[in-house]
C-alpha cells in the first residue's frame, strides 16, 4: 500500500511539473512598431511558444523571417484567421497604438490575455473601453515600457520608501532621442509614429508616457491634481504634422513632477532625478545611479552605484507577461505593467494633449 502511495505522490508530482512547463502559446498582433525586435529576436526561453503573427505587410513579414528564422507559415493576414489557426493563451500587440483597441476587441471576448506596447492607448476614450473589455472578459491587459525592467528604477523606489530621501518633493524625468527620422526607424513604424491618428501625437505620446508612469508607480496610484503641458514643433521637416518636443508639469498634494519627453534630445536617454526633503537620487540608466545627501547649504555625500541587471522574470516583459498569465507573479498594486497604473497614465495623457491644445491649466476631475 505504501508503495502504491509513494508511486502515485511521484506521478502526480511528474504530470504538475509537466503542466507548469507547458509554454504559453503566444500570437503577434502586427510587426510595424520598432520594438518587435524584443520578441522576434527573444533568446529561447521555455516559457513562451510564439505560435502565430498577424500581418498584413508580407513584404515586412518575409523580411522578419529571414532576419529572425520563423517560418512564414505561421503567419496570417488577418487576425481572425490567426486567433482561430493557432488559438493563443495571449497575443502581444506590435503594431500601431490605435490598434491596441482592436486587438483587446478580438482577443477579450475570446478569453485570450493582451500585452500592448507603451503607451496603453491611443485615447483615453480607446483606453476606458479596453479596461471595459479587460474586466467584463476576466483577462489581464499589461503595457510594456523599457523602464519596468531598469534596475535603477526599481532601486530608486526602494530607498524612496525607506525615507533615504525624505518625502518626495520634486522629480525631473527626461526621455526621448534625436527623433525617428534621425535615428533611422523603419519607414514602416516611421509611417504611424508621426501620424497624430495613429499615434495620438508625437513625443508627448511616444515618451510623455514614461514619466507618467513612473509617478503614478512611485506615489502609489496617487492622481495629480493638475496638468500643465507645453509642446513644440523644433523638426517641422521630419515631423510635420505632430509635435516632437514636450514639457509637463504635474502637480500633486505635496510634490511634483516634470516631465520632459523629446525627440530633440543630443543623445538618447531615460533618466529619473527624485529630490527629497534630505536628498537626492538620480537614476542615470538602466544600471547606473547615485544617492546625495545634503550637508549643509550646498554640500553633500554621494554614494555611485552600478546595478546588475533585475532577476528572473523581472529581467524581461514577456517572462512576467507569462508569470503574471500561470499564476506565478502577482503584480504590486498600481506597478508600471497594471491596467490601474496606465489607466491613470492615460487620464495624465489626455490632459497634456488638452493642455498643450488650449494652453491652459488642465484640472483632474
């Protein structure tokens, strides 16, 4: 009987492990946005089966399978016709920002999981019908940024609520480039990334949305009270019909923020600077960041520190996209993937847009 007992405990162990190392099957909504990269070229992982693509460009698709090895038989022109030949666990969004709604449209009802790239929506009008559709289907809807993964930023936050600092008064978060006409973005994602129906805007939306992230992540979904947004157009040959220079000033209870997206900026970049009652933190990159305390009228200590690359699944958006999916990761509340966190995202968004349009001071309701 023992025996019986001890060989059953071993096959039920075996068939569990088994289960937990089913891959998720996966399906790409579109190849257009400069991003899909991540994915196409994703070192193997046993986590994730990309199991079918949705593209309509077959010229582009051709061009990402001799570039990356997939086959072009997994990929289908339509997206009914690839959810119905490969049915996905999830499908992750590659393709403009106003067809991230559609994409939630299709996938939702289906029970299918969604990853978009940033930011969540093209409106906040397309983004409140997401959350409708993401809630009613019990589905989870993520948004990928680059900076979820820096370990700067995650440090950064951690001595921020142990009080390095002090409260938070002010942070400054710049992001952006030289713009996509200069960095040399495919003509394909070049073609959306500048059209304001597509994109919803130009730099205000492409990197505005990273600092909005980030504070609504920092202040624990706090809403600010106000939205201030002024904007430019510095490169009116290249982007002739959005802006590609931004700045927003958010007014919370007892901080702000000021954002500062551009397309403009010498040298790429996505840093954070956090100023406290004692100090500050100032997160440079992915891995290099420093802490000064105050010391008198203008003196300070400083510590430099070079952080390694976050742990598993942290390290990559498609391992917690398939944590979060088998159950294996719970997100914090209002984290930077979370529908909550880029619900609020888009509400700061909106308002820039209407600020920068009316000049005026944009109130919160």
């Amino acid at each position: 009987m023992k025996t019986i007992l001890t060989i059953f405990f071993v096959l039920t162990l075996s068939i569990s492990s088994l289960a937990q190392e089913e891959p998720l099957k996966l399906g790409i909504a579109g190849l257009t946005h400069g991003h899909v990269g991540w994915i196409l070229g994703r070192e193997h992982q046993s986590d994730i089966n990309m199991v079918g693509i949705y593209e309509e460009n077959t010229e582009l698709a051709k061009r990402f399978s001799e570039q990356y090895g997939f086959s072009m038989d997994i990929v289908f022109s339509s997206m009914e016709e690839m959810l119905q030949a490969t049915k996905p666990d999830a499908v992750a969004a590659f393709g403009n920002i106003k067809d991230h709604l559609s994409v939630v449209q299709w996938c939702a009802p289906k029970g299918i999981h969604v990853m978009v790239e940033k930011p969540l929506a093209v409106s906040l009008e397309h983004a409140l019908e997401m959350e409708k559709l993401a809630k009613e289907n019990n589905i989870h809807l993520l948004t990928n940024y680059e900076t979820s993964w820096y370990p700067t930023n995650e440090e950064a936050k951690n001595l921020l609520n142990k009080g390095t600092i002090g409260s938070l008064r002010k942070a400054i978060i710049r992001d952006g480039h030289k713009g996509p006409k200069k960095i040399g973005v495919s003509s394909e994602f070049f073609e959306w990334l500048t059209d304001p129906e597509l994109n919803g805007g130009g730099a205000i939306m492409d990197f505005g949305c990273y600092g909005a992230n980030l504070m609504t992540w920092l202040l624990k979904g706090e809403r600010p009270k106000t939205v201030t947004a002024v904007t430019q157009q510095l490169q009116p040959q290249n982007n002739p019909e959005v802006d590609d220079d931004a700045t927003i000033i958010l007014k919370y209870d007892s901080s702000m923020a000021i954002l500062e997206p551009s397309w403009n900026w010498p040298i790429g970049r996505k840093d954070m600077e956090l100023y406290g009652e004692t100090g500050a933190i100032y997160a440079e990159n992915k891995t290099n960041m420093s802490i000064r305390i105050s010391e008198g009228y203008d003196g300070f200590s400083e510590e430099k520190i070079i952080l390694s690359d976050r742990a598993n699944p942290f390290d990559d958006p498609f391992s917690v996209f398939a944590s979060v999916i088998n159950g294996e990761l719970r997100l914090e509340p209002f984290d930077p993937y979370s529908l909550e966190n880029n619900m609020i995202t888009m509400e700061i968004l909106q308002a820039a847009l209407e600020s920068s349009k009316t000049n005026k001071t944009f109130i919160l309701k």
